[in-house]
C-alpha cells in the first residue's frame, strides 16, 4: 500500500488502481476487526470487577484509536496537495 502510495505519488498512474484496491481491501479488514472487537458480546463468565480492569481500558482505548481512524479517513480534496497534478503527468 505505501510503496505504490508513493509511485502514484511521483507520477507512476499505472498503479493507481491496485493502490486503490489494496486500500479499500485494507479499510475493509480493518473496520470488520475493529466492529468485531468492539461489538463483542460480554464473556458467559459473569464475574464483575469493579474500577478499570484491562478489558475496560483496551474497549475504551479501541474506541479512541476507532474515532481517530475515523477523522484520519477525511476526504481527499481535504488534503493540502491534491494528487491530480502528480496523476496527470502519468502515462
């Protein structure tokens, strides 16, 4: 992903579409192991702990890195250089 990030970067266009696949497969894994790992129904277990256990600040850490994620995923033309000159330049 970061290596053919950087050749369409540079004006290498042909490998637009596989940077583009790779990414969209990337986001995908990604937010299918984040929504499981967050959605995950509670142990069968029921032993309560009181306070903050290792389970309460990895679940509540998941969610910040989540929403983190989530920004970072802006839009490209909020990015400070769009990427149409580079792709122009490509043949």
């Amino acid at each position: 992903q970061g290596i053919l990030g950087v050749k369409v970067y540079n004006g290498q266009g042909k490998h637009r579409e596989a940077h583009e696949v790779i990414g969209n497969l990337t986001t995908a894994s990604y937010f299918t192991g984040a929504g499981l790992s967050l959605f995950a129904p509670p142990p069968l277990i029921s032993v309560k702990n009181k306070g903050l256990t290792s389970i309460k600040a990895h679940k509540w850490l998941a969610s910040v890195h989540f929403s983190a994620m989530v920004f970072r995923g802006k839009p490209p033309a909020l990015l400070p250089r769009p990427l149409e000159p580079y792709l122009e330049n490509s043949s």
